[in-house]
C-alpha cells in the first residue's frame, strides 16, 4: 500500500474548525494515511478531560493558569462557532444541521479519528504556557515540542494549519 | 511546460482571507499552474448565486438550512472583513483603498481565476450540512467530497488552508 | 547538511497566530532549514516601526490609507490576541504566563528568527493597498510579490499559510 502522511497543526479551537480538521484527518486516514494532529494554543481544548481532575503533585499552577484554564473549554462539547456564534447559538444550529443531514458529529468525527490511529499530539510549550498537567488530557495521545512536528512535517506530502 | 499543481481549502468566508486566496491562485494560474480551491462552510459563500433561486424540486430545506441560507452572503459583494470590520465599514474601506492602489476587486480577481481555469469545486458536505442546493451555486463549478480533495492535494506540491 | 525550505504566509496580525508562526519559523531555523515568512495584509504589522516615521517623498497617503495606518498596530507589542481578548487583556495575559513558563517573548522570538537568517517577506500589493512605505517598515527585510513568494513555495516542503 502506498501509504503517505498528512499533518494538520489544530491551532484554533472554533467548533467549525476543528470539524474542518477532523474530516479531513478521518478521510486521510481512511485512504490509509499516516496522519499526525498537532494540537496547539485553543487547539490543546479538545484533549481536556472534561470534569475537575485531581491534582498529580507536581508544580500548582499559576493564577494565570487557572484562569485560561477556567475560561477555555473542556472537549469537543463545548466549543463555539468562528462566525455567526450568536450568544452560543451558533455551535448547537450547526450540530442540529449536521446531525439532520446525516453527519458525524464531532464526537464520533473525534472518536473516529482516534480509532482510525490518527496521533493526537499535544504541543508540550502550550501546555507549560497554558498550565495543562498531562493528567488534564485525555488518555492515548502523545506530547511533543515543534522539533518533532517538524520531523513529522519533513515526511509528509501534506500540512495544513488550521 | 512544467506545470505544478497547487490546492487551497477556503474555509474561511471573510473578504481578506478570500482576496488573499483568489490573489495566490491567480498568481499560481498564471505561472502555469494547475491550482484548486476546494470551498467549504463559510468559503461555500463566494459559490452562492445572489438573488431568488427557485427551488429545483428535490427536498425542502429545513429551517435551520433556510436561517443558515438567509444569514451567509451570496457572492463576493457582501462579504465582511475579517478584523477592524467596524460595523460592516472595513470591507468596503478595503475595496476602495485597493482600487486607489490599482489592484484588482475581489469580483476580478474571481472573474479572472475563473478565465485561467482555476478549479472551484464545493464541498459537497457543507452543501448537505447548510443546506445549499447546487443550483444555487453558480455555473461551471465541480461537485466534490474530502476524499477528492485529498486526491488533488497529493498531486499538489504546495496545500493551504485559509 | 540537508538543508530544506520552509514558507509561512502570515496573513494574521493576531498575537497568538504571530507566536506561532514564529516558534515554527524559529524551530525549523534552528533545524538548519531555510525558512521565508511572507508578511501580508495584517501580518505586515509586525515589520512597522514603532513611532512616526517621516514620510521619504514619494506620493502623499490617501485618507484611507491614513486611517489604516493609524488603527493597524507597529510591530509586536501592540497585538491583541485572536481569542479571549477581553478588552485588550488577553495578550498581556498570554505575554506573562509565556515569562512564568520560561518561553521566550514575542519580540525574543522575532529577534531570534531574524538572528537564525528567516527571511521576513513584505508583501508588496498589500503595502500598496495599506499605503505602508518601504522607510516605514524595519530593516533587513525584503519585498515580494505572489509570484516570488510562489517561486519559494515551490521549492518548499512545508508551506504554511497562518
């Protein structure tokens, strides 16, 4: 199989964006690509866990920190509209539109994504920036700094920043 | 000739996100490449016929499609700018600032991509998903899904995302 | 050494995306590649001097483009960010939990990129729309058009548009 690769830098964490990105990373993977999501900045929301998550030890976060972390949203469910958000309406109008139809939500676009073996990366100076403990982001996802989105970036034929 | 094909995904709807895209594929035009831009959610609006168009037959539009229908611009003439909008007064200051500047409206610039065989094709899902019937979109664009996408952008040497 | 091309369009005057396109272009700089970031529309910014600058002859700037250039911010220290602004906070905000996690600063960034030989790009149809002067913007830069940049994007393996 002629197998190349793809890498989408997910730096936004708008609802209509990050459904951009995901159909085209389950498309790519589904053509059998070895596709790489390098998750930065608003981007890094889809991987919180949702919920409080317990602290690991490690060093407390900032006030700062607290606040991005109180004010940015936690997973896909969420997330608002780029355009046309109207008071939080947007997101839900285009999740009813999607579902009517016939689309995949972004939750099963997500959950396909993630079956399919497409890499979640998490982009490791956000973190440190934003305050995100490892322990804060969803299980199965990997952590890397720009060198290695680069490594990736050098092998693929595609990269798009979303 | 030695002719390079190149790929935009215009995602994006806002007046200088489209002048910058139709700029570099008329740029990429006529140097002799092969260039596509592949219009999806906000982009599908540049595709819109302005004015009435009587329904086809085929399945009513839903509310939501007919809100997501009545509320995005038809055509390149509406379309806002991206920042510094003040009130819908940005793009309009944009228009006449590149005018007095000797370049060309949006309107040439689509006018002529088109005249150099540029590639317009809409998304067929954000077609399902708004709501846009493909006799609302103009003449002599193609039809196409994320997986013809992916199939151009792996013959493309250069692929952007706006 | 191995040497490939990167290019970055940076289209957004927005902090967080100026942060990014910088910490690639500084990541791949650093990787010995040969990096080019074409400054357009609001990316054109982050090359304007602070402070007045006394006009060189040449023609007199319209009204317009006085306007532009009186509500467009010089440089970087200015930025708003593309999210979570909050009446100008956001960015200060961003600026000191990027100090708390040891990351380098916005203007760290760009003197670095400038130490490491990334080519920063003034893209001149834009100088022309905006009426920014060559004595306006920094020095050590260069001025191209769609073509040239074209001409680097071909030789590219990573070309990004932010």
């Amino acid at each position: 199989m002629d197998t190349t690769k793809k890498t989408i830098i997910l730096f936004s964490g708008d609802f209509d964006r990050v459904m951009a990105a995901l159909i085209i990373a389950n498309g790519a993977a589904a053509m059998g690509d070895d596709v790489t999501i390098f998750c930065t900045f608003w981007g890094l929301n889809i991987l919180r866990k949702t919920g409080k998550v317990p602290q690991n030890g490690g060093s407390k976060k900032t006030t700062l920190q607290k606040m991005f972390g109180g004010m940015m949203p936690k997973g896909t469910k969420k997330l608002g509209l780029s355009k046309m958000n109207m008071v939080g309406m947007g997101a839900p109008m285009m999740r009813k539109a999607t579902k009517a139809a016939g689309g995949m939500s972004l939750e099963e676009l997500f959950d396909s994504a993630l079956e399919q073996d497409v890499h979640f990366v998490a982009c490791t100076l956000s973190m440190d920036i934003l305050g995100f403990k490892k322990e804060e982001l969803i299980d199965g996802i990997e952590f890397e700094g720009v060198a290695a989105y680069l490594g990736h970036a050098d092998e693929a034929n595609v990269n798009l920043f979303i």
